[in-house]
C-alpha cells in the first residue's frame, strides 16, 4: 500500500504527481525545484542558493513522512551546466554525512520552469 506525503513546507506539485510516496519501507521524493516557499514562489538561479533551496525542500519531505537526511539512500542530481557541479557540491555536503546516500549527476538540457538545478531522493523508513 502506498501513503503520500506531503507538505506546505515545499513547492507543491505541479503536475499530476505527489511530492512523496511511501511504500513498504521506502519514500520516494519527487523532484525538487530550487524554490523557498517561506519566500516566494520564484526559481532561486544562483548555484549555491538554488542547491540550498532544492535540498531543503528535500529534507521538508522526507522530515514530513517521517524520517531524516541521515536515512536518505540516494539521490539524484538534474544540472542544466556541469560547471555548477562543484559549488552544487559544497552545499550537498552540508546536508549529507557520511555514509553519504549513493548518487547520480546528470546533466539535462532543460527542466520545469527553466530550473537551473532539480534533486530527487529516495529514502529508507524502516
């Protein structure tokens, strides 16, 4: 049986999709644009602060169905330009301890909203 979860604390869907779904033991976030909703809803474009937003965002959900950061097992990365990679980087770290969550970079040539950066996770709840 799946459960959805959801929050104020993060941008809501845009589309028919939920921005979490737990399953068994597992929540699966939706992928997360860089916008902080406690500001607007405007796309954050600066690399550093959109990677901030888009993670918050991230742990908003999982923190909503009940779980942390430390139980995220992998996430994936969508940049627009891998030269925002290392400074994407430094704000990842702030989040992610070790054993960091496994993870996946790609580089995309477009997403919702003309988003410079989009983050999905997965987490583990049991």
């Amino acid at each position: 049986m799946k459960q959805v979860i959801k929050t104020e604390k993060a941008p809501g869907a845009i589309g028919p999709y939920s921005q979490g779904i737990k399953a068994c033991n597992l929540m699966f976030i939706s992928g997360q644009l860089p916008i902080d909703v406690s500001v607007s809803e405007d796309l954050i474009t600066e690399p550093k602060a959109a990677a901030r937003a888009a993670l918050n965002n991230v742990k908003a959900i999982v923190e909503a169905g009940g779980a942390t950061m430390d139980q995220v097992v992998k996430v994936t990365l969508f940049l627009t330009d891998m030269k925002d990679f290392t400074a994407v980087n430094e704000v990842y770290a702030e989040f992610f301890k070790d054993p960091c969550p496994s993870r996946s970079t790609y580089a995309v040539a477009g997403l919702p909203k003309g988003a410079v950066l989009e983050i999905e996770a997965i987490a583990f709840t049991g």
